[in-house]
C-alpha cells in the first residue's frame, strides 16, 4: 500500500469530518495500482453519504484536492462509508445486466440513467463481457451522460 498517500488521505479526512461533529473511525485499504481507498464507519453515516451519495462524493472531492494540494501528482483515493459504494455500484450493474437481457431478448435498444464517468467505466466494461452486447455514450459536453445498450453488429 501506498504509506505516503494512506496518509495524507487519512489526515485529510479527518480535516474535514472532525470540524463537522461526526464520529468515525477510518480505515485505509490498497485500492487499484497504486491507489488508497478509506473506509469511513460512522453511526452518522447516513449524512455523510447523502442522497444518494452526493455528500460522499463531496467528501471524496474534498480529501483529493487537499491530498494534491501537498502532493500534486497523487493517486486519486476513493472515500466509502458503510460500504455504500460497494452497494450502489452492484445495484448499478444488475440494472446494465438486467436491460441488456431485454435488448438481447428483444433487439431493441435501451438506454441507462444519467451516469457519471466512474459509473459508464463500470456499465462499459461489465457489458463488454456480454456476447452480442455493445454500448456506447451519448456525444454530449456534460459530466453525466446516458449509455445507450444494444446488440452488436
């Protein structure tokens, strides 16, 4: 594991999680190449997580820019609580799985949600597993975009 980025991104966390009242205990584990990945346990983790994850995501931005603002070429470490984004991304997957079953069944195109970058890799690379499966993204400048699910030519 990364010691130096472990670190900084524990140090980093807890910056911006103590001034806010909650209690946590933090957890660093190795997380792809080169990468950290901090598990936050809280009994407040409901806040900390969000709807739908737009306050762990906020922390996740938060502990990266503070992590780079000490060592800019950093890793980027990915921010959990209560194993939420184990949990959200399954979901994720089974809804990709679950529309390219029907587009294989019916030979109609489908399109998912409105995803982020992460999420599209995930549906991406999970599809492309699929015989007779592709996807591709909408062409558009926005962060979210949908990916549309049909058969391969």
């Amino acid at each position: 594991m990364n010691e130096r980025l472990a670190t900084l991104a524990t140090e980093a966390a807890t910056a911006v999680l103590t001034p806010l009242g909650f209690e946590f205990t933090l957890e660093t584990t190795p997380y792809e190449e080169d990468s950290v990945q901090i598990m936050v346990t809280s009994p407040d983790a409901r806040y900390i997580i969000g709807d739908e994850g737009d306050r762990l995501d906020d922390l996740q931005y938060l502990v990266n820019r503070l992590v780079q603002a000490q060592w800019e070429t950093a890793p980027r470490v990915r921010v959990d609580c209560d194993s939420y984004r184990a949990r959200a991304e399954e979901k994720l997957l089974r809804r990709a799985r679950s529309r390219a079953e029907r587009v294989l069944q019916t030979g109609q195109p489908l399109m998912m949600e409105k995803l982020n970058a992460y999420q599209r890799r995930l549906v991406h690379n999970a599809l492309a597993q699929i015989p007779g499966i592709a996807t591709c993204s909408e062409e558009t400048d926005s962060r979210f975009k949908r990916i549309t699910i049909s058969r391969a030519e």
